[in-house]
C-alpha cells in the first residue's frame, strides 16, 4: 500500500506546451499493460491544443475550472470524464481568463486501456524527449526530424522508446464520457455507520469502476476488493489511513491482496478508481489506426 500526502511544490514541466505542470502522485509499473500515471495538472497560462488522441484511457476530473473538450463541449468542474483510448477530441482553447496562472487545477488519471497496449512512463517520455531533441525540434505538440518532417510528438518519442510505430485503438466508445456526481445518489455502505458510497460506472471489458466514498467524522472505513488495484484521492476532509494522516489530495494505492482502513476527523470525501488487471487478448480486434491515418483524419476536423 502507498499513501502519498499532497506536497504543493516541486511541480514537473512534463507535458509538451509547457503551460501545464504537473503534480505527480502514483505511478505503476513500466512495461506493464497496466502501468498508470496519477497527476495533478496545473495550467500556468492560456492552454491550445489540436485535434488529437491516445493509444490509453484517461479520467480526469477538474478540480478548479472547467475544460474545454472542442468539439466534445465542456468539461465543468467537479464533473468526470472517461476518455477511452483512440477516441479524438478537441481542437482545445482553454484561455486563464480571469484565474491566475496556477489557480485551475484538475485530476488526471492516465492508464493501459483494455487493448493491453500500455502506457508509457514518464521516466521513458523524459528521456526519449531529451534524446529526440539532441537531433531535431519540438514544436508544441509536435516534433520535426532531422529530415524535415513534421510527426506528432507522441508518436516520435514512442517510436524511439519501443523501435515500432504507434497504433492507436478503435474507440470503444464514440464520445467522452461525462458524469455529473452531484446527480448520483449517495448510498449508505451496509454495515458500517456514517460511510456512504456513489457509484458512477465501470467501463470496457477490463471493468475499470469509479466511485465516490464518503465518511461521516468520527467514522471508520474498512474495505477489501479482490477485483483489482484502487486508486483513491482525498477531494474534501480529513482522518487517518493505516496511523497516517490524510487530506486534502492526499493519494493512495491500495492492491487487491490488501484491506484498507480509513477514519474521518472531518467529514471526508474520497474519489476512487479501480483497476483491474488487463488481460491481454489472445487474438485483438485488430481495429487499429496508423499516425498517418490518425493526422488525416484528425486535420479533417
């Protein structure tokens, strides 16, 4: 088990426009079909991005702020959105407006999806980009070669880490999927006094659930999952985890093989998002798109 309080410092300049920092809080295990990476983003000024997609899933929920999804509408703040892996979105303008740089903040959750085409860790995105950058440019989103081509910038830094080109999935579903929290009940948590919980979906054949837990103060929470690893994050209170404190942001990693304890000072809102291991198909779909499939088909946007 993990347990990860929120430090607001040492933030990362890891995402391509670098006006997004992030926070990082959990992170799985490279060269997995089910490696994950759990981030604060921070926008520190006005935010543009094409038309694009990914090769894994993404949840994401804004903490301050909305986000805007282009042709997708919006993402308001304190709602959820699922972003199964290949489904393109945006063109993204997102200006600060009237909030400062650092004020809009949202949770970002970045995973395998059920393809078991994995997700590349930060550490190998770091190193690629620096090596890649000794021989040619990054411009925003995208990166120019040594011969003069223009390729997005994911799919230059994948090529370099794994030596293939990258594929992009057929979307199993055609939009973002938003939910609205406030419009799902909570329901009491039979057995144990003052913890609620609110159920908001599982999706793909890997099963990946999401939840909110909350915790009435002076109240216990005791849980075990054998369907997989849950990923949980504080949005609101305070208490205990295992004798160490938790607040606001603090992360925790809990495997199927282990039970979880937690007790509220104040009352306690918890977000939760399990993950199921990915088994990889024996014989895929075999729906998959190629980045130069992807570019003409996102440009025509």
């Amino acid at each position: 088990m993990k347990i990860v309080p929120f430090d607001d410092s040492n933030w990362m300049n890891d995402h391509p426009l670098g006006v997004v920092l992030f926070k990082h809080l959990l992170s799985g295990e490279p060269d997995s079909p089910d490696n994950f990476m759990y981030i604060v983003g921070r926008q520190d000024g006005d935010f543009s991005m094409p038309v694009h997609r990914h090769n894994f899933d993404q949840i994401r929920l804004p903490l301050r702020g909305d986000m805007n999804l282009g042709r997708a509408g919006v993402l308001r703040e304190n709602e959820i959105g699922y972003f199964p892996e290949g489904l393109a979105y945006g063109p993204q303008e997102d200006p600060l407006g009237n909030a400062l740089p650092g004020e809009r903040r949202q949770l970002v959750l970045q995973f395998g999806g059920a393809s078991g085409y994995g997700f590349m860790s930060i550490e190998q995105r770091r190193k690629a980009r620096d090596e890649l950058a000794e021989i040619g440019q990054f411009e925003g989103a995208f990166y120019r070669k040594p011969n003069g081509k223009k390729d997005w910038a994911l799919s230059a830094i994948w090529e370099h880490v794994f030596g293939s080109k990258l594929r992009y999935p057929h979307p199993r579903y055609k939009k973002v999927i938003v939910v609205d929290p406030q419009s799902c009940n909570w329901l009491p948590l039979g057995g144990q006094r003052g913890v609620d919980r609110k159920f908001m979906g599982a999706f793909s054949e890997r099963g990946v659930w999401m939840e909110m837990i909350r915790l009435q103060p002076g109240a216990a929470w005791h849980s075990s999952d054998p369907r997989g690893r849950r990923l949980l994050v504080v949005l609101e209170g305070d208490g205990m985890a295992h004798g160490q404190a938790i607040s606001y942001l603090s992360a925790l990693e809990v495997e199927s093989d282990e039970a979880l304890s937690v007790s509220a000072t104040r009352e306690m809102t918890l977000f939760l998002v399990g993950l199921p291991p990915v088994e990889v198909p024996v014989v895929d779909s075999g729906l998959f798109d190629s980045p130069e499939e992807v570019v003409a088909e996102d440009a025509s946007d």
